[in-house]
C-alpha cells in the first residue's frame, strides 16, 4: 500500500475537529472525549501508519492484526467506527463486517479494497459497509470519509433524541387528555394504563415486534378519549341505558376516528380505535367481522373487556380476574380465539396481573 504521509512529518497546528464528537450514549455532548476507531490490517507498517495518522488527527485509534482479533477488542471495548481491510489472513474485512453486525449492528465500517475479485463495490456497500476506499489512497481522502461518517452519525443522535421528545409530547398531551375523561368519569381512573398493559402483554405472548406493540399502547391511551363527546350522566349511569344514550356512545367511535385519521402514525392507530368493539359482526358503528379488523384491533377487543368485566362499574361490581378470563373463554366466539388462547397465557401460565407489569 502507498499512502500519503505528507501529513504526519508536517501536521497542521490549527487542524481541529469538524464536529463535537457525542458521549457513548448520545445523550450529552464532552468535546473531551476522543472519537474511537478500530484499524484492522495485517500488514503491520499500513497499520502504524494509520493509527499514527488517526492520532494526529485527534482520534482514538487501536489496531488489530486480523479479524479474530477485533472481534475480541470489539467484545471489550466501544468503538465509533471500524476501518478494515478486506484481504487479511483468516476471515476477510468483509466476513469480519457481517460477523460484527451480528452482534453491534450500529458500528459503520469503511472497508479498504485493493484487487478482491470476490466483492465488487456494490456488493461491499449492500453487505452494510458506510463506505469503501480503495488502495492506494491518500490519508486526507480517509480522513474526509471518517468526518463524513461521524457527522452523519451525530446527525441521526439528534434525531434520535427529537423524536423520542416528540414521543414524549405525544404520550403526554393524551395524559392529559385521559386525566380530563377521568374527571367526567371516575370509573375510568386508571383504565387506559390497565387496558395498555394487558393489550401489550398478549401482543408481546403473541410475537409482536416492540414498533407495533408502542401503537398499540398509544391505541389504548387514547381509546376511550371520545366519550368526552358523551354527557357524564350516560357513562355513570347505574341502570340500562336508553336507545338514544347507546346511539350516542356508539357515534364515538366514528366521531374520533376521523379525528385521528388526520394524523399519520406508523402504524394504523385510528383503525384500532375504530375497529375494536367486537370481532364477530356485532361491534359498532360498523359491524365487522373478524377478516376485516386489524389484528391490534382484535387484541385491543379483548384487553378492553377483561380490564371492564374486572373493574368496578356504575351498574356492577368488579369481577375477580379469573372469573373475567373464563366469561372470555366461555364467549370467546365474540373474539379472537388466538387472542383469547394469548390471554389465558400470559394470565394463568405467566402470571399476569393489573398493575404486575
């Protein structure tokens, strides 16, 4: 290999860093913290001379000789980026790549190519390299594509921690939004929390990823929100309610729905509002069956029953947990059955209780 070394027999005094490098958990920014960067080559002299330029250049730098060798420094230590090259003794840069992401799918590698017959760029770029550089190179083009990399990485952090404020706005403005249901209606203190935490106890029983499994919480939060629309004197009522007053705690669901379709959310959260009264053909307003309701939906259905039938209500007391469970068992026509099996699960297998998770 040919490398420029220029640089390092006449550094420049004013070279500085081109950005504030991050914490290793994102989360606060100490311009005392040297960015790291693992260096994997077998040839001895190429390795020194990069390390030596990454120390000019104000970086961590530590070396490994092949990549059975920087899979166990990558074991023991954090490492902001990995420059491998791709013909080494043993595993190859990019082998070692696939492998490392097994394990740390965050690191970015920049994997140095000369003559490798077996990759061409496409491939080393699609088996999840950031970046390649080809032999021989000059060490300022390696240092544009280190800054390169570690800008866009500081870039994503601060995305990362916009939007989990975001989240948190989000889950905080519907807070307040159940805390004012909770005043109209004392029965519901606390529901939305209950409903959550067994709706997302079967989600996760029946393998849901965890992006799906947040919706879904949201879902529960905010599905009762409508009967804000509903007057307080039907949702306390201790008897049967009149035709008029179920029409009109029906309606909510329509009435919020089209509320919430304006909002675009990963997942169809207004569809699990509007879709989870009932799985047989005999919720409302529309009355749809099984095949048409999402799934989110179906579990929402059955967490939203079991939370009620164990909880007191105006016109009953509250049923103990197991007695909830085998009113669903015995009805479970009225539901998902693979949803009710879920349930039974996490409750009798698993241990589930309101206010356990």
């Amino acid at each position: 290999m040919r490398d420029s070394v220029e640089g390092l027999s006449s550094p420049n005094p004013a070279m500085e860093l081109l950005y504030t490098p991050s914490r290793p958990d994102g989360a606060v920014l100490y311009p005392d913290i040297l960015p790291s960067v693992l260096v994997v080559d077998d040839d001895d002299q190429c390795r020194s001379v990069l390390l030596n330029y990454l120390e000019l250049i104000h970086y961590a730098g530590k070396g490994a000789a092949d990549a059975s060798e920087a899979l166990g420094i990558l074991g023991q230590e954090r490492f902001d980026l990995v420059v491998s090259d791709i013909k080494m003794n043993g595993m190859d840069g990019v082998e070692l790549m696939r492998e490392a992401h097994q394990t740390y799918p965050q690191v970015p590698f920049i994997i140095m190519t000369g003559y490798a017959l077996e990759y061409s760029y496409h491939d080393i770029i699609n088996a999840g390299a950031s970046d390649f550089i080809a032999k021989p190179f000059s060490l300022g083009e390696l240092r544009a594509k280190i800054w390169r990399i570690q800008k866009e990485k500081d870039i994503l952090r601060q995305l990362q921690h916009s939007l989990a404020r975001l989240k948190n706005l989000i889950e905080n403005t519907v807070g307040v939004l159940t805390s004012s249901l909770e005043q109209r209606d004392p029965y519901t203190a606390g529901r939305q929390n209950r409903v959550g935490d067994l709706a997302c106890g079967i989600a996760r029983e029946m393998g849901l990823p965890e992006e799906r499994i947040e919706v879904l919480r949201l879902a529960a939060f905010v599905h009762d929100i409508a009967k804000m629309g509903v007057p307080a004197d039907s949702l306390t009522k201790p008897g049967a309610l009149t035709a008029i007053e179920m029409s009109l705690i029906k309606v909510h669901c329509q009435a919020f729905f089209e509320i919430l379709n304006t909002v675009e959310f990963p997942r169809p959260l207004s569809k699990m509002v509007f879709q989870h009264h009932g799985v047989n053909g005999s919720g409302y307003p529309r009355g749809l069956k099984e095949p048409l309701i999402i799934l989110e939906a179906r579990i929402l259905a059955v967490a939203e029953v079991v939370e009620a039938m164990s909880s007191h209500q105006p016109y009953r007391l509250a049923l103990e947990l197991t007695a909830a469970l085998e009113e669903i068992s015995k009805n479970r026509v009225l539901y998902d059955g693979e949803v009710v099996d879920a349930c039974m699960r996490l409750c009798h297998e698993k241990g589930f209780t309101f206010g356990s998770s």
